[in-house]
C-alpha cells in the first residue's frame, strides 16, 4: 500500500564523513549537508572510527540539509541510511566497545579499509568453506569475520564485554529507532549469511572458532529485506536529528549498494546484465545486477536481494583509487596535502602537457594495488609498482606520474569488466556516480581505457539518492524498491568511447597485464627463497 507524498532524508556515511539530503518524491535534491567525521590510525594496518562522532556528524548532516532544504521536519516522512562496510561493537547495555590496541573506548568501530585481519582472512580462504563460493572464493580483511576473529584474539577483555555487533549501517538504524535488526544488504555481503538458502552457516563460524559469534553480537537469525520498515524514530533521535518522531526508518544498505540503486536500479526490469554501476571514491566498487546466480573468480557474490529484491547481484573493485592519487601527491617531492586545489593544479597542468602529448609519459607505467587487489585476483596481499622512473623530481614529473596512475585505475576497471563479461555478463555501458565524477582525468579515461560507452547521471549525490528510494520504499510512498527507482531515477550524459584512442590504450592494458604477471613471479621467488 503506498501513501501520499513527503520528503525523504537520506544518510550516507562513508569513510572520511557523514552526508545527508533531502529529496522529493521525484528523487530530486532539495538541500545537502556534510558532516568530517574522525578517523585514528594507531598503525599502518590498522584504522578505527569513534561511532558516537558518527552519529553526531550525522545529526549535523541532517540538520544542515534540511535547512538548505527549507523543509519543515513534519515533512520528511522517511529516513534511510548507508554506510561503508565499518564493524561496530557495542556492550549489551549500548555501551562502547573498544576495537583499538589503545584501549580508548571510544574507538569502538573497525573501518572497512583496515587490514589488521589478513592473517585471518586467510584463515577463513583455508578451510574451503561452500561460504568462500560466495565471495569470490577468497575472503577479504574488508569483511566481518575475519576482523571479528581478530578481536577475539586480541582484545579478549573487549570480546568479552561485548554484546553487539554492528555493520556501521545496521548500527545507524540502531541508534535511530532502538532496533536490532539487521539489513539483508549487510548480513549477505559482509557476514556471509545466505539470504538465497536458509541464512546462516553456522559450521563455518565453528572452523573458525567464532562459534558464539551470533550469540555474542545479537545477530538474528532472519535479516529484513531492503525497502523495509523497522520502525520510527525514537524519541532521543528524533529530538538529535531534528525530525518528526512519526518518520520511517528503513532498512541500511552498504554504500556502493546504495549507489548502485541510484544510477542503474531503473534498468534492472530490462537489461539486468548490460549494465555496470561504478561507485568511485576512496576506493572503487562495480556492482552488477543479474536474473541468475553467477559465480566469478574474485568477484564478491552472487548475493541474493542485497538491493532489489528477487535479483542477485555482484560486486567487484578496486580497493585504493582515489586514495591512490591522494598517496601519488604525498610520496612525490613536488606533492604536499592533497586537497582539491592541489588535485586542480595537477590536473590542469596535465591538461597542457598533453595538448604537445596526447598520450602523455608513455614510458611510465603504474599498477595500483597498492592497497591489495580487491579484484579479478582477490588477493589482499598483492602489491603496487612504478615502471619507468627517472630523476625527474619537478612538478611536471608528479604530473606525469599523476597521469599514468589515473591510467592505470581506468586499465583496472577494463580488467574487471573483461573478466565479468568472460564470466556470462554483457556489459555495454558504464554508470559513474562519486568522487570520481569531480576529475575530468578519471572520467574521460573510464570511456576511452574500457571502451565502453560512459553514463554519468545527473543526480548531484546518486548513493544518497539510492538510499532515499529505499527510503521510499519503506515509507510506503512507493510500492517497493524497483517502483522508487523509477520513479525517482535522474536523467544521464553518454559519453561513447573514442575509437582514435583504442590502439594506444590496448598497448598500456597489454603493458598493464604483463606488470600483473611480472609482479606475482617476484612474490613467487621472495616466497621460495624467504627464510
């Protein structure tokens, strides 16, 4: 049953801020707020979040965007959240937990880029668990169990006190009405809770020794769909955000699934498998829709109605893009902080460098795992390399170097799309939303690298308008989820592939390919030669 009208307040979280917006019914946006969250880094591995400076950013969010919004809180009659795939841990009392080798309560959430866990995630890949089938066959530091298999480990007094464990969205929703429940969204992709096939697979926390997990975190046995109500707003939050007590609170969704809602959910009625959604910031998710489950080599999933329910879909990615460039501007002599107006700068000038060359430093090649390859290899220990350095230390050099990077981050999303299509998908076309659609470089590089046509939608913010039409979904103002999308969809600029540039990037993508292979024999010998 649907209802009248009413403007929806969506929330996404990710790893550096909290944004929230406003929108009508017709999926456009009304007014957006943004919010820094803190982030500790106690070792190169390790990264932890304060959940209560969380919500609070969050509130200041919301705030903001409903004044930009001139909305009045009795309009707003849903609130949906998502979040990055960050681990919170809370004590049976609500208390905070800590995660963190400082003892600090207050870091109480392990963000979803830290690694602590790769000996653990190893653990997981080893005992060769049916689980593993849905994750690419190998499991990824970036998921619950093997960090939950570290805290207990380590912080035995932390596990032992805990009572909660949350997937950073789950815990927004938490937070916002007093629910436990836990989104099918979280629980399928990060837990490896089966939503196609009775839900969990309890033997595998056993191999694991995590056999009390479920008990210990208040995990239920059921997850509630997306697109779902759980309830209103308290009373506490309603007062903290500054909306009405009546508002609907909808199921959490992972970012990169809520981005996907919001720039390819319209097309799932129709060309399910043609279609790629490419959610690009921090770090790059691909995130494809599918009629059938399809098992890939590397790629996470298939997971079952994690954003539209009766489809399944996959995700791929890259786990350091636009960290990546960041990192290229701090490691270079010419480089420093990397804000906006240093990106700019850098930009700018490659813009001149290639009007005298076109395909700029053709002698210098990158591979960017130098966070681990997320995919096609699933390997989180994999690492990056530079070829071709000189002693070139001047600002054009960062420039140059600048360039192939951003390169090398188009060849990386050709290399996925390759193997996906290798793999019974038919991608034509490629739907960018995120940080990624601020950098003229990145955007022009996605259409001519992959050689597939680009759409870049229109919607300023399309992983919060993702997460409104869930919103709207749970609020009743649309029938359901694939009704919001579209209904609320946001128009599209095609940019097609340039066939003048094809031959120059096939010869980078082979350059590419090789470094990959060059690269594994180098691990292979310092692992057959290590003491």
């Amino acid at each position: 049953m649907t209802v009248a009208g009413g403007l929806i307040c969506a929330v996404d979280v990710g790893t550096g801020s909290a944004r929230a917006g406003i929108f009508d019914t017709t999926g456009h946006l009304l007014g957006r707020g943004e919010h820094p969250i803190a982030m500790n880094r106690p070792s190169a591995n390790h990264a932890e979040h304060d959940s209560e400076d969380i919500w609070r950013s969050v509130c200041r969010a919301v705030q903001a965007a409903k004044a930009k919004a001139g909305a009045h809180p009795d309009d707003v009659v849903a609130i949906g959240f998502d979040a990055t795939c960050s681990l919170v841990v809370r004590g049976a009392d609500g208390r905070q937990i800590s995660v963190s080798t400082s003892g600090e309560s207050r870091w109480d959430t392990i963000v979803w880029l830290d690694h602590r866990a790769l000996a653990e995630a190893d653990e997981c890949t080893a005992t060769g668990h049916e689980v593993l089938d849905h994750i690419g066959g190998v499991m990824s530091p970036e998921m619950q169990t093997p960090k939950l298999m570290w805290l207990r480990r380590n912080l035995p007094s932390s596990w032992s006190a805990a009572g909660h464990f949350f997937d950073l969205a789950d815990f927004l929703t938490w937070k916002a009405t007093g629910s436990t429940a836990r989104s099918q969204c979280t629980l399928t992709t990060k837990w490896t809770y089966f939503a196609h096939d009775g839900g969990w697979r309890r033997d595998f926390f056993e191999a694991v020794c995590l056999d009390d997990m479920l008990a210990r975190g208040g995990l239920p046995d059921e997850a509630t769909a997306v697109g779902t109500s759980i309830g209103t707003l308290s009373g506490a939050a309603a007062h903290d955000l500054g909306l009405p007590a009546s508002c609907r609170v909808g199921a959490g969704l992972i970012d990169a699934f809520a981005g996907s809602l919001g720039v390819i959910g319209a097309h799932a009625a129709d060309t399910v498998d043609r279609h790629l959604a490419l959610i690009a910031g921090t770090s790059s998710c691909v995130m494809a829709f599918s009629g059938d489950p399809r098992m890939v080599p590397g790629i996470w999933g298939p997971y079952f109605g994690t954003a539209l329910p009766g489809l399944w879909q996959s995700e791929g990615g890259q786990s350091a893009t636009g960290a990546l460039l960041d990192h290229i501007i701090r490691l270079h002599g010419q480089g420093g902080e990397p804000d906006a107006q240093m990106h700019a700068r850098i930009i700018g000038r490659i813009g001149e460098l290639r009007a005298a060359e076109p395909h700029l430093a053709p002698g210098l090649h990158v591979l960017p795992d130098f966070h681990g390859n997320r995919s096609p290899f699933a390997d989180p220990h994999a690492t990056g390399a530079i070829s071709g350095l000189t002693l070139d230390a001047s600002f054009d050099g960062l420039c140059r170097l600048y360039w192939r990077a951003a390169v090398s981050i188009a060849l990386g999303v050709r290399q996925i799309l390759d193997h996906m299509n290798a793999h019974g998908y038919r991608i034509e076309s490629l739907h960018v939303t995120g940080g990624h659609t601020r950098n003229p470089l990145l955007m022009e590089l996605y259409a001519g690298a992959t050689g597939v046509a680009v759409a870049e939608t229109e919607a300023e913010d399309a992983v919060l308008l993702g997460t409104a039409m869930a919103g709207a979904a749970a609020a009743g103002i649309c029938a359901d989820v694939a009704t919001a999308c579209r209904e609320m969809r946001q128009p599209e600029r095609l940019r097609p592939p340039d066939p003048s540039v094809r031959s120059a990037f096939d010869r980078d993508y082979a350059i590419f390919q090789a470094m990959h292979r060059h690269q594994r024999e180098l691990s292979r010998i310092a692992a057959e030669r290590s003491p």
